[in-house]
C-alpha cells in the first residue's frame, strides 16, 4: 500500500490562473475521478495537499474553499475514489508560511497526524513547486503533463534538486503504479513501486541532456502514452 498525496489544481481538476474561486469553477480533469477510484481500490491512501493563496488575495473565503473540497470529495467518492484529508494552505507567497509549497510543511504534518510512512509515499503534482515539495519531505515525485506541467517541464526542470518521475496524466500515473505493483510483487510496497519505475526500458530514461533536446517537441506534442508511460529525470 502507497499513500499519494496529490496536489489538486492542474492534476484533478482544471487550472485557473485566476483560481478556482466557487464550486461552479471546479472542473474535473479527464479521467482524474477514475484515476482516483483506481487507487482506491488498489487499496491505496489518497491525501490533498493544495495550495490556495486565492484565499489571501481576498478571492474567495475559507468557508467557500472547503466547501469546494467537500463537494469535490463527495463527487469523487460518488466515483469510487476516496480522499482521506484535504489539507490546504490559504497564506499569500509573502507570508512566509511554513505549509506553502514548495515548503513541505503539508506533508509533514500528514506524516505526523496520519501515521505516513514517507518512504511508501508519493507526490503527484503539476507544478515543480510539487516537485521541490516532495523532495523536502522525501517522498518521490511525479510531474504530471497536464495543468501547468508541460510548461513546467520545459521552463523550470532545473529547479528541481533532485530526480523526479514524469507521466502524462493522473489517469496515465494510477495505471503505471497499478502495473508497477503487479510487476514488482503481489503485496507491494513503495520501494517496490520505485524500483519498477527505476528498472524502466532506458528508452523511457531521461537526462537532462536529452531532456533538453526532447522539449522543445514536449512543446507541440503531447508524448505518445507508450513511450511516456514513464520518464525518468536525472
Ligand atoms: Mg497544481
Ligand atoms: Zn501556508
């Protein structure tokens, strides 16, 4: 069993860039309900770890935001998915909290009050500050391609201090951790998971050099799902 934090915005649902300030703004992203019931039945824990600074620059209420993640949670579970925490961050970037992302501090504390194993657990986000996140807290990383993550792979990668897995979508990650499972062992654990992602074909191996060279088509042209069913950064 793995617990996968997941970030919300550009890997649930849609990404506003001026935030998802009402539920009628919230917008699934394809097959990202599934995704969620997938790993629900894999028998895995599902947290949310979200930045939401919309909250700081007055665009919408603490109320407003968790009930957003209450009827997000519901829809989900309607779906077979179940979320176990939604934790948030409502301070601005100038606030020089200790739970906005890049900071780890919403995984830590999920660790402290949810009995998280890091070394079983992964972060699934759109955005190198999940990246950074994950990496802090020592949990592996996974870049996402949708929300804001193409961009993000092609202009910040090298923000990132450490390796990090790249796959195309949720819904393209919970079958890769579906598959790693099977592949590596029947009672399955994170280490398992990981060493399956590392042992991937070095065609599915990334450098940064050769990710340098790759990106500019990463612009265009979303990556075939066989070749992307894993890419590995170093
Ligand atoms: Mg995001
Ligand atoms: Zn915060």
């Amino acid at each position: 069993m793995l617990t996968i934090f997941l970030d919300r915005d550009g890997v649930i649902n849609e990404n506003r860039s001026d935030y998802v300030k009402s539920w009628g703004e919230f917008c699934f992203l394809a097959g990202s309900k599934e995704a969620i019931a997938m790993l629900t039945n894999a028998g895995h824990r599902i947290i949310v770890c979200t930045n939401q600074a919309g909250v700081a620059r007055g665009h919408l209420s603490l109320e407003t935001v968790e009930e957003i993640h209450r009827r997000m949670v519901a829809e989900i579970a309607q779906a077979g998915g179940i979320i176990e925490r939604v934790y948030y961050c409502p301070h601005g970037k100038d606030e020089n909290c200790s739970c906005r992302k890049p900071r780890p501090g919403m995984l830590l504390r999920s660790r402290d009050e949810l009995g998280i194993d890091m070394n079983d657990a992964l972060f699934i986000g759109d955005s190198i500050s999940d990246i950074q996140a994950a990496l802090a807290a020592g949990v592996h990383p996974i870049l996402v391609l949708t929300g804001l993550g193409m961009e993000h792979l092609r202009e910040h990668y090298q923000e990132a201090d450490g390796p990090f897995h790249i796959a195309e979508s949720l819904k393209n990650t919970a079958e890769i951790i579906l598959q790693g499972d099977l592949l590596a062992c029947p009672t399955s654990c994170g280490r398992t998971f990981a060493r399956a992602l590392l042992t991937s074909p070095p065609s599915l191996t990334i450098t940064r050099q050769v990710q340098a060279k790759a990106l500019p088509s990463l612009h265009c042209q979303r990556l075939p799902v066989s070749k992307s069913a894993i890419l590995r950064s170093i």
